[in-house]
C-alpha cells in the first residue's frame, strides 16, 4: 500500500461507522491489493463506493463523496 491510500484508508476509517470500521478496511485493503496487478477502471471504483458509502457516517457521507470523486477523475 503507497503512502496515498495509507492516507485515505485513515481518512475514510475516521469518517465510517465505528461499528463498520472493520468492514470498511477490509474492503479498501483488498482494493488496494488488488490495484497492484489491475488498473481501477471507473465501474470498479462506482463498485467499491456502492460496498463503502453506506458505512460512512451519515453527517460526513458528502465529504467523504467529495474525497472519492476527485481520485475518480483519474479513471477511465
């Protein structure tokens, strides 16, 4: 894992759920792994947000959007 996701995984672990915290990084670790021997293309990462979003807290889901969208933009 590079610095970058090592700094989302920590921004996105404060903002979920505590009781998804878990969850949530188990699904972003294997993302990460995963990029290490495929390309995210944007139907992979639209997959990942709909697995993550919900177990963000809810008065921080527009943020954490936000965050995620501007990593979308380098996707094709």
């Amino acid at each position: 894992m590079h610095s970058g996701q090592q700094k989302f995984l920590a921004f996105f672990l404060e903002n979920t759920l505590s009781e998804k915290q878990e969850e949530a990084k188990a699904i972003l670790v294997q993302s990460f792994a995963d990029q290490q021997t495929k390309k995210m293309t944007l139907e992979d990462f639209h997959a990942l947000q709909a697995k993550v979003l919900p177990l963000v807290k809810p008065e921080k889901l527009a943020e954490v959007k936000g965050t995620m969208a501007h990593f979308s933009r380098n996707l094709s």
